[in-house]
C-alpha cells in the first residue's frame, strides 16, 4: 500500500538480531541476585545449593592458595591439546569429505559408525592405549571433537553455491585456487559455527576425563568436593567450568569478527 505522499514503505527490515552485552550481563546479575536473596531468606537450602557469597568466598580461598590455578592449568592444558587436534585433522577429514568423491562415501561411513559412540565410554580404552597420564584425556578431548568438526567442514563445502565453483572454473583458476579463494571462505561460517558446538563438547568430555583418572584439573576438583559433600567448593568448580564456557565463546565469537568481517 502506498502511502499518501507517494512513497513505499520500506519492508525489507528485520531478521537480523543484534546481540545486546548490557541484556546478557543483566540477567546474570538479577538471577544471582534472586538466588542470593532466596538463600538469604531461608527459601534455598544451602546445604545442598550454597548461596552464591559462600561459593565467591570458596573461590577467593582457592585463588588465594593457588590451588585453583594448579588445578585449572592442568584442565586448559588438556583443553587446549586435545581440541587443536580434533579440530585439525577434523578440518582436513571434512574438506577430503566434501572436495573429492574418493572419500566421501568412506570418510563419512566411518563417520557414521563412530559418531554415535559415547566418547565418556572410550575412556577406559583410551587409558589402556595410552596410559593414565596425559595422554588419554587428550585423546577423549581430541576424539570428540573430531566428528562434529568432519560433519560441520563437509557441511559447509556441500553448501557453497556451485555458481561460485562454476564462474571460478570460467575464470580458469586451477582446482587449488577455487579451495582457497571460493570454498574456504564460504564455508568458513559453517567451521565457526562447528567450533560452537565443539568447544563445549570438548569441556563436558575434559571434565568426564579427568573424573574417571587424574589428580589434578577442575574435574578430579568438583569429584573429590562432592565426595567430601563439600558443596562450597563444588559449586566453586561448577562456576570456574561455566566462565570457561564463556570465556571461549567470546573468543570464537571475537575470531568470527576477525574472519568474517569481509561479510559486512
């Protein structure tokens, strides 16, 4: 419908949501503060929920000691390894995957078969291959990561509109170039999105992990607390897991900036 000066409205607006990091902070606050105030007034058994003063005050005393740090170095190391491997030879599996006919069926055959598998019930074989030292965890962390990451890479090439592929080929670039310079890039915001997904997969198997075998890491921490029912520093740890979440959310998010900021 026109309007009466002449004019059409414009109706090409939305579905394009914009993240709010005031928002975000302020409901974290309030549901704190409501938890606080229900533990204040007797409404939460602290007990089994503490209030959120005595985990802050469990958090200063371990950083204080410098057991958090001991604990949490231990678990990033693990983190890091293990999901820098996955992620790499997940990267270069999805691309064979969805580049070349030669592995497409058997890569994601063998995709198929193990992806189902609960990685947590692969510990115990894992340590048996590797031992009870480092290198088990890292091949839990690496071996979860791994899947999503083929799945989110091959998903990505097979999205890449062909008339790109076909106006590259017109223009004679060499297979190589058309990866580098057509695929690669509009497949990269399916990898990021990949790395979403993994990034928290990678945390739930570090923590499951370290449980099943290891001295030190915030899992073997939040595991020796709850068999002592020492709620205080368990949810302490619980906390430290859900700001590392957060942590490495904000860094992919920041690396998508930095990656795709061609997008406009």
């Amino acid at each position: 419908m026109r309007r009466l000066d002449g004019k059409v409205p414009f109706r090409g607006g939305g579905f394009s949501p914009s993240d709010h990091p005031a928002a975000a902070a302020a409901t974290l606050c309030v549901a704190v503060a409501l938890w606080q105030a229900g533990a204040s007034a007797g409404l939460i058994p602290t007990l089994f929920l503490p209030a959120p003063v005595a985990i802050g005050r469990a958090l200063w005393a371990l950083t204080v000691s410098g057991e958090l740090w001991g604990h949490l170095s231990a678990s990033l190391f693990r983190l890091g390894v293990g999901w820098v491997v996955g992620t790499v030879f997940g990267i270069g599996m999805g691309l064979a995957v969805g580049l070349w006919s030669a592995f497409r069926s058997p890569g994601m055959a063998l995709v198929s078969a193990l992806f189902p598998i609960p990685k947590i019930a692969l510990v115990p074989l894992f340590i048996i291959w590797f031992g009870i030292g480092e290198g088990a965890k890292i091949a839990t962390v690496a071996f979860g990561v791994f899947f999503p990451t083929v799945i989110a890479t091959a998903g990505g090439v097979d999205n890449v509109p062909r008339g790109l592929v076909r106006m590259g080929q017109s223009f004679g670039l060499s297979h190589g170039a058309i990866v580098r310079k057509i695929v690669l890039p509009a497949a990269l915001p399916a990898i990021l999105n990949g790395f979403r997904v993994t990034s928290s997969i990678a945390i739930v198997l570090l923590v499951a992990a370290e449980m099943i075998g290891a001295q030190k890491g915030i899992g073997a921490f939040v595991l020796a607390a709850g068999n002592l029912y020492d709620t205080d520093n368990l949810l302490a740890g619980i906390v430290v897991l859900s700001l590392l979440g957060l942590v490495v959310a904000w860094a992919i998010g920041r690396l998508e900036r930095w990656l795709l900021g061609w997008r406009g």
